[in-house]
C-alpha cells in the first residue's frame, strides 16, 4: 500500500508526532507500506493569482502547475491520503491554505471517488473541530469517498507524552482508515455530496464551463444523480433528480450571456 502525506505544518512537531503514531499504526498492520511525504513548506508554492486558467483552460495551464500537478499525480496514485495541518488564526495553515486554492478546479470537476482520506489537526487553542470540518468538506468535494478525522487540542501532556486516550483514538480512526482501503470498501455519499455534486452537475449540463462540461460527459457523470462507480439507493436518489431539474431550469433563465 502506498500512502501519500501531505503536511500543512512548516514545522516537524506536535502534529507530525500524531502523523508518525498512524504511520506506525499503518506499518503494524502492513510491513511493506509505503509514504510519500509531501511537505507544504519545502515546495515553495506560489500564492494562487486567481487567473482562472484552471477552470477555463484545464489545471495544466495554471502558472504553478509545475509545483502543483506533481503532488496531484501522487494524490490520485496513492492508495490513501494523509493530510494534516495545525490550526492557524482559527484555520488552516497558510500552506494548506495556498495549496487547496490551486486545487478549487476539483469542486467543478471531482475526482476521487474511490479515494479515502485521514485529516488530522493539532492546535494549542481554539479552532481544531472547525479546521477538521472545513478539510473534511473540502476532500469531499473532490470526491474522497470517507474521511476519517484526527482533532487534537493539546494532544500531549507537559512530560511530552500522549494521554492513552489519545493513543486509543489514533489507533482507532487509523485502523478504521487502513481497513476501508484494504476491503476497498465504498460508503454511500452524505446528502450535502449529493447535493454538491448535482449542483456542478446542472452547471455541466449547462455548459457553464466548456472544460467542465466535456469533463463530465467523458467520465459519464451526467446521467446519474452521482458518480455511477459509489453505491447510492435510488430512494436517496430521489430528491436530487427533482433538484437537479430545478438547477437546470434556474441556471437556463439566469446564465448571463456575454456580448458577442
């Protein structure tokens, strides 16, 4: 198994000692396992500039694609992501920060589907369930299928050792991680990915975006109220076909035509 570690910390401390517990964890389970460690700090990514190119041209085009595309290869190679940050300001670390604004292109054009992920968060204050929340809503609209989160507030003690419950709670979160992608197990989507994904997808169909919509018909993800490759019930379905008719109908009457 390989699993890529995308560290938002420019530092190698308190959240780096949880990332190194779930490796362990992860090469208990599988001697063999492998990581790719990314650290944010070392690759001198550029603020994004907000040119567009992404979603006009396709991410190829972005101006840091030589920065940013590399790490995406790795993120869609792996079979699990790892990706940490501590908490900054009430947020993600600046790093994160600019990473994910080179990354937007994937709420328009979501990818990882089959992908699960672990987000894990330090902080000495304020603000880790609020961090945890915002990686976890944004890989699910990339499409990670299950996310599973690693919250601390003061994870160690003055001694520098971890309280054993907070051990168990790594073990357990990282247990649960391995397993889904060893079963290659696949969860049925929340309502707010339904909700997100038919939402893009009523902007495909619109033509909103010429690169979005030829992404969406060349994966085949325009006939179905989600990716067709996750299990989802047609009963869960249900409300979105209604919803994604009414997305069509608003963006028909209020898509603002451009002068010719």
């Amino acid at each position: 198994m390989q699993y890529l570690i995308i560290n938002g910390s420019p530092r190698h401390q308190n959240t780096w000692k949880i990332v190194e517990r779930a490796k362990n964890r992860l090469s208990d389970h599988e001697k063999e396992a492998q990581f790719w460690e990314v650290n944010l700090i070392d690759e001198d990514i550029s603020q994004c500039i907000g040119c567009f190119n992404c979603f006009i041209n396709g991410e190829d085009t972005c101006p840091h694609a030589n920065k940013i595309q590399p790490i995406v290869e790795k993120m869609k190679k792996c079979d699990g992501l790892i990706i940490t940050t501590p908490v900054y300001a009430l947020n993600v670390s600046g790093l994160m920060k600019t990473f994910i604004d080179h990354l937007a292109y994937f709420y328009h054009r979501p990818y990882f589907f089959k992908k699960h992920a672990m987000i894990i968060v330090t902080t000495a204050g304020m603000g880790a369930k609020k961090v945890g929340k915002y990686m976890d809503e944004t890989l699910e609209s990339f499409g990670y299928n299950q996310r599973y989160k690693l919250c601390f507030i003061n994870a160690y003690r003055p001694d520098g050792k971890l309280p054993y419950k907070t051990i168990d709670e790594i073990y357990k979160q990282t247990d649960k991680f391995y397993e889904d992608i060893m079963n290659k197990k696949l969860y049925s989507p929340s309502m707010k990915a339904l909700y997100s994904y038919n939402v893009w997808r009523a902007m495909a169909y619109n033509n909103h975006v010429a690169k979005d919509t030829h992404y969406w018909k060349k994966h085949d993800m325009l006939n179905d109220e989600y990716c067709p490759q996750i299990p989802c019930n047609v009963v869960k379905k249900l409300p979105f076909k209604i919803f994604y008719k009414m997305m069509q109908g608003f963006l028909k009457q209020n898509t603002v035509k451009s002068e010719k």
